[in-house]
C-alpha cells in the first residue's frame, strides 16, 4: 500500500479527477489533501499560476474539501488555519467535527513557527490527534535573490521550529522543505540554496532533532527531499533505516521520482512499508 501524505488539489493544473488518475498510475491508495491558507502578500506570485486560490490562500479548505466529497475513501482531509487569525482554532476544531478533518497541514507562513498563537494552535492539535505539517524555508533560492532584502522565508529557520517541537511535547510535527532538508546535513548550505549538494557532514540538525524528539516526523515530498536524500545515497540508507518509524513518503507534486528513487535503494521491504504507508497509518489511522 502507498498513501501520498502531502499533496495538494487544484495545484498544478490537476483537479480531482486527474489526481485520481494519476493515483492510479502511481499506484498510490490514498493521498493526503493539505491546505496552503498563506495570506497573498506572504506568498510568491508564481503561486497566482499555479493554483486556484481565492481570498483564503493558494490552496483554501474549500479546494480541499470539494475534492475530499467526491472520493473520501481516496483522501485524507488536512486543514492549516492561520494561528495568527483570531478564529483559527474555533476553524480548526469546526473542521474537524463537522468534515472529519485528520491533519493540521500545511503551515507555510511568514512568522516564527514558535509564535504564541502557533504554540496554541499546535497544542490543540496534540489534544485532537492531528499531525503538524510545516514547511521551513530560508528563501535562499531564487526568490531571495533581491540584495538587502529577504526571500520567501517561512517558519523563522529550524531553530525556531525545534523550540515548537519541544513545546509541544503530544503533538507529531513532519518537518518539510528546503529549510527543513537542508540541515540534513552539518554545513551552511542552507544559506545561500534551496537545494544544497554535495556529501551529507554528520552531526547535521535534521538527525540531531530526529534522536532528541520522538515526536517529530520527516515529509520526503518535494524537491528539497528527494535532493537531500540524493547528495549521499550511502548516508540516506543509514538515515532511513535508523528512523525508519518516522519517514512518510509524499510528493507534493505529481511526478514518480521519489518513488523511483526508494525503490532502488534496496531497502528491507518492511522498511519500505513504513515509509511507504505504516507510518502514515500510524499518524492518521
Ligand atoms: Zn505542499
């Protein structure tokens, strides 16, 4: 069995109807339908492209949920709210009871991911069950390009969000993207990259978080996933099967390459398994 655990509809052209296609084609079971409820001037206006926003976000609940009707048995609700919105955990926990929502997901936002009304809105979600998914990015790439002024930075750098994590003991947070992946390894990469190279130096945050709190989780989706799990294949098995409990894989697009790339690692099929669904069951079951 294989569930996508970070995707998105109507993102990239593709409505329900060709995500299930393409489901197929992939033989993924089920995916996981997140939210992207980032205010319009926090985000890119490459995302005007790219999705079907409307006043709540590039991806708002309603995109989520009008695709989640159509085949609930397929998807997996997620809902992120803006903590800073006063309303956001009344949103949330409505959400929840009225639509079944079962992921807090996905958090991109312009703030620091230990802010006040973030803390509250994660503890909330550790009360109610829901897996945490944020994206960390530095905006290092090619939105950071302007001189003396910052890029698309979300979530503060890992520090920030490894003082949410220790907050928030009883939730289960999965770290993702570029400023997540880059600290995979123990250099400066990740400031001027995206998507550093080059050979993984142990001792990196990524790992050091990952032993020190049983309560974080790694999101293998996108780009700055599989990047880093490709810079030094010898070090990514090691990595996978030390936390091969905590590893979900999920695409954040709709391509194979993750897929492609697991498979040839040779890993013991049971680990396998697990990054492929028994991790994911075990957060959402
Ligand atoms: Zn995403």
């Amino acid at each position: 069995m294989i569930i996508d655990s970070h995707n998105h509809p109507n993102y990239l052209g593709y409505s329900t109807e060709k995500i299930l296609a393409d489901m197929a084609e992939n033989n993924i079971d089920r995916t996981w339908l997140l939210t992207l409820e980032t205010p319009e001037h926090e985000y890119s206006p490459a995302y005007h492209r790219i999705t079907r926003g409307n006043k709540d976000g590039p991806i708002p609940f309603a995109s989520c949920l009008e695709s989640f009707k159509q085949a609930p048995d397929k998807f997996v609700l997620a809902y992120a709210p803006d903590p800073r919105h006063p309303h956001a955990i009344d949103k949330l926990e409505a959400a929840i009871e009225l639509y079944n929502v079962r992921v807090c997901g996905e958090i991109m936002l312009r703030m620091m991911y230990d802010n006040w009304d973030a803390i509250a809105l994660f503890q909330v979600c550790g009360k109610r069950g829901l897996p945490v998914i944020v994206e960390v990015n530095y905006g290092a790439g090619s939105d950071g390009r302007f001189p003396n002024r910052p890029g698309y930075w979300y979530g503060g750098g890992i520090d920030a969000f490894e003082r949410a994590i220790a907050q928030c003991a009883d939730t289960s947070f999965l770290g993702h993207g570029p400023g997540f992946w880059s600290h995979i390894s123990k250099d400066e990469g990740y400031k001027s990259s995206d998507y550093p190279r080059g050979e993984v130096l142990p001792g990196g945050k990524v790992v050091e978080m990952m032993r020190q709190y049983p309560n974080l989780y790694c999101d293998l989706s996108a780009y700055s996933g599989l990047n880093a799990l490709k810079r030094d294949v010898g070090f990514t098995k090691e990595f996978l099967l030390e936390f091969q409990d905590r590893i979900l894989y999920g695409r954040d697009q709709y391509d194979n390459h993750l897929q492609q790339f697991l498979n040839s690692l040779e890993l013991p099929s049971d680990v396998l398994n697990k990054i492929y669904s028994g991790n994911s069951l075990k957060l959402v079951p």
